[in-house]
C-alpha cells in the first residue's frame, strides 16, 4: 500500500496574484502577476553579421609598395649594364655582385641572425667610407652630381635598415688602432643621413656645416665636388 503525502509534502508557495488585463507584454505580465517590480528588460543579442559565400574577409590591406624601391632597383640595374667602372664598383661593394659576392647592405643587415663580429663589422664599416670617398674623390668632371646621387639613394633606400642612424655608425668603435678616419666616416655618415631624401635635400643640409664636414680627410677636388653639389 503506498504512503499518502503528507501535508507537509504537498503545501505550495503561494505567488500575490493580480488579474491582469488581456493583451499585456508577457515579461510586464509576470511582473504584475507575480509582484514584482523594477526587473531590467533582457537586451536581445545582436544578430549576426553573415557574409555571401565567397566574400573574402575584411582584412586590412597591407600598405602600398614604395615607388623609390622600383626606381632604385632600376637604378643599381642601369648601372650594372654600364661601362661606368667608378659607379659599378660601388654598386658591387653595397649590392653584391651577381654571381657570388655578398655585399654591405646584406653583411651588414641589423636582421641577421648571425650578425657579424666587431672586427670584421669595423673592416666592413671602413671599406663603406672608403667606398664613398672614391666616389668624392675619383668622379669625372660633370659626373659627381649623378655619381653622389646614388650614394645617396642608397641612403634612403635602406632608411629602415642597415644605414638608419641606429645602425649605420655601430661599429666605427672598433677601427683598429684609434682611426683618426672615424670622425670623418660620422661626419660624413651625417651629411648623407640629412640629405638623403631628394625632396628636400637642399634645405636639409643647410643644418650641417659642410665647411667642417670636408675640412680633413679629403683632397681640394674632393672636398669642391661635395661644396658644389650642396650649393655651399
């Protein structure tokens, strides 16, 4: 014979009961039948943002290529196809050759991930300004114009790089024997670094004491080439 509930078992809670009118929200409803007030309405979810099949994601774009790059890649092209032995001979030394030899600007990458030692960081430092004064130093007359521009293009070509002031002067600390070559090389590292933009080359180097820049280490024709082509 099964047990009868008990009383206790069976009791209910009773809810304050209001009549409420027909047509009432359901949620307004309750509150009214139950006796309660002051209950936040629930915020409906936002409804998804569905895609056509085939819409390719709203990723953002990455920035445009350079122009420079182009014309400087053109450029060093040019002058690998040239007689102009001066000028390839710089090229070489900064790009490589194009069978084997590594040039400066990969050697010498901040990036790489066996980075070369301090002697032969400074050997490799050293040869670059020499590189450059040859320039200064051996151009044709009527030639120095064109032949310094590209010793400045690459200046601003590798702006992020291996001759961003952060890195270009990182081992001149090393020249063997105190070289009194080094403040040369930094003053001359300084002249490229603020006029390497062609837009304003001009007014920017009117911030560098060209007079002071050549006033040691180059020849009466080198430090002439370097006046005329800043205007000084």
């Amino acid at each position: 014979m099964s047990e009868t509930p008990s009383e206790e078992n069976t009791s209910t809670i009773e809810l304050p009961h209001k009549d409420v009118p027909p047509g009432t929200p359901v949620l307004e409803a309750l509150r009214e039948t139950a006796g309660i007030a002051n209950v936040a309405e629930p915020t409906p979810p936002s409804p998804p943002v569905l895609q056509a099949p085939g819409t390719p994601l709203n990723v953002a774009e990455p920035p445009p290529p350079d122009p420079f790059i182009k014309d400087f890649d053109a450029m060093v092209e040019k002058v690998r196809a040239s007689n102009d032995p001066l000028l390839l001979g710089f090229i070489e030394f900064m790009s490589g050759d194009e069978k084997t030899t590594m040039g400066y600007i990969s050697a010498m990458d901040p990036k790489n991930i066996a980075p070369l030692a301090k002697i032969p960081g400074a050997t490799m430092q050293k040869n670059f300004f020499l590189a450059m004064r040859k320039v200064i130093e051996k151009s044709p007359p009527g030639a120095f114009r064109k032949n310094w521009s590209v010793v400045l293009a690459y200046f601003y070509r590798y702006r992020e790089g291996v001759l961003n002031e952060r890195y270009v002067n990182r081992f001149s600390e090393y020249w063997q024997n105190k070289d009194p070559m080094v403040p040369v090389f930094q003053k001359l590292v300084n002249l490229c670094l603020v006029s390497r933009d062609p837009k304003d080359r001009q007014t920017a180097a009117k911030h560098v004491d060209i007079n002071r820049t050549m006033e040691i280490g180059y020849s009466p024709t080198g430090e002439s080439n370097i006046k005329q082509f800043y205007g000084v």
